[in-house]
C-alpha cells in the first residue's frame, strides 16, 4: 500500500455532509407535516404505493434499497425528506425504503404536497436545496462505485460507515455494511479488510468499526 498526500475523497464526502440543509428541511417539515398522515415502520415502503408520495422523517433513519435486487443505495438520518424527486418526475418501482425501529415517519400524497407548493410557492427553492444535496451525495458515491477497483469501493465504503453514530457503528458489522451497499463478494471484502487492519490502516473489534486510522488511496 501506498501513503497518500491529501486525502480529497474523504474531504469532498465531509463536506457534502457539513452542508445538509437543515433550515430548508425544518420548513418543509413545518409546512407539510399538519396535512401529513404517521406510519408504521415495520415494514418498507415504496415511493409510488398511491400515487407519488412524500415521506417526512422526524426521528430515526431509513435506507433507500433497489427494488430489483435490494441493494442499500443511502441511508438519511433524521430530519429528512424523501420522495421529491418522484413527485417532480416519476419513476415509479424502482426503489423502496425501509426504516429503523425507532423512527417516526409521516407520508403526504404527492396531491397534498403540490397543493402546498401551490400555495407557498416558496418552498420550490427549499425542494431544490434538498435535491441538490441528494445529488451531491449520490454523485461521490457513484465516484468509488462506478468503477473496477474493489478496493476503490471498499475504502469508499468504510469512509461512509465512519460517518455513522457509535450506535450504528456498533450494531452494523464492517462486512455487513459493505455487502449490503455494493455487489462485491465476501471473500474480497474480508480479503481487503484483512490487509487493513494487519496494516494498522483500520481498527476493528468483532468486525465492529472502532476508527479509520488513515486509508491510503492506493492498495
């Protein structure tokens, strides 16, 4: 493995995360939450179940799977809005969402939400701001997924999970986290993990996330 000079992947990802827009989400949510129905969360739920749909998440996170093979495309922590894109422009059943047990979750129609936007034609730059984000964030993990480096995607993956909370970090095993976010196989993965932590680069405990040492860009 190589030393690298200045790590500018994980340097982007840290500040695509430092600018969550949180104010334009609060008046998202202040906006649309009263007309907003709350949902049980034990099962997932697709975007386009009735018709395009919004979902406000006020407490907890979800993760947003494929539909066609369930693979883990994000994970949102709360607040956070999801759906806008499919009001605008639908797709329909290409992905799903599912939340953890503790979230609390509510869904407005795509009907319900026009007609707000109707109303406050204002929070079209708050939708925007939102979008935007989600595109950000989306384009640096195409960065390490789109590509024929499995170390590439690994270490991109590791960067994203040292992201999480301890709580996350400690119910969510390194290869599981990686295995559900990409197509590589097992044995690549621990093959790479492996080297990573015999090197000093990662520390880990029962497969447990403890902290990224330094991740070297080459492997």
């Amino acid at each position: 493995m190589t030393t690298p000079n200045a790590d500018t992947f994980q340097l982007t990802l840290n500040k695509i995360l430092a600018l969550k827009p949180k104010e334009n989400i609060q008046r998202l949510l202040d906006a649309l939450l009263p007309l907003a129905e709350k949902i049980l969360v034990h099962r997932p739920r697709s975007f386009h179940k009735n018709g395009p749909e919004i979902y406000l998440l006020t407490e907890g996170h979800f993760w947003l799977h494929r539909k066609q093979d369930s693979l883990e495309l994000s994970m949102a922590v709360a607040p956070h809005i999801f759906g806008l894109a499919e009001l605008l422009m639908p797709v329909r059943d290409t992905t799903y969402v599912r939340f953890s047990p503790q979230s609390e979750v509510y869904v407005l129609s795509g009907q319900k939400a026009l007609q707000v936007f109707s109303e406050q034609p204002l929070l079209w730059k708050d939708a925007a701001t939102v979008l935007a984000f989600h595109l950000h964030f989306s384009t640096w993990r195409d960065l390490h997924l789109h590509n024929d480096n499995a170390y590439d995607t690994v270490r991109g993956k590791l960067l994203e999970l040292e992201t999480k909370d301890d709580a996350f970090r400690q119910t969510h095993s390194i290869l599981s986290y990686i295995q559900s976010t990409t197509k590589l196989s097992r044995s690549t993965v621990l093959r790479i993990l492996k080297d990573l932590t015999d090197g000093g680069y990662v520390e880990a405990q029962r497969g447990k996330l403890i902290r990224i040492v330094h991740l070297p860009p080459r492997y």
